[in-house]
C-alpha cells in the first residue's frame, strides 16, 4: 500500500473516529438533559454536522494546511 493511500486511510479512520466521539457523547449529554430518543438522535447528527474539520485536520497533521 503506498503513503499516500495509507495517509489518507488514516485520515479518514481519524475522521470516523471523531464523529463517534461527537455522535455519543452528545447523544449521551442530550438523554441527561431528558430528551427523548428521537431528540437525542437529532442532537447525534448535529454534533457530527457541527464538527470543526479544520481544527481535526490541523491537530492530526499540525504541519499541513487545510485543503479548500
């Protein structure tokens, strides 16, 4: 496999990885805060839209600027 299709298998594991984290720990806060299931899935989904990928991008490779 080369570099580069590794590099970019990792970023894409990294990115997976992050959505997850936000996916459940907002998922998780929303069910403490009494919503109910459907809320907590909508609160889910909105921490994985609100993810800042220039700032994932920057703290897995700080050497490389974001792509437009």
């Amino acid at each position: 496999m080369s570099s580069k299709l590794q590099s970019n298998r990792d970023l894409a594991e990294a990115i997976r990885q992050a959505c997850i984290a936000a996916a459940l720990e907002a998922h998780e806060q929303a069910g403490v805060s009494g919503l109910c299931q459907e809320g907590r899935w909508e609160v889910a989904i909105d921490a994985i839209r609100s993810l800042d990928l220039g700032a994932l991008l920057a703290q897995i490779d700080p050497g490389d600027e974001p792509h437009a």
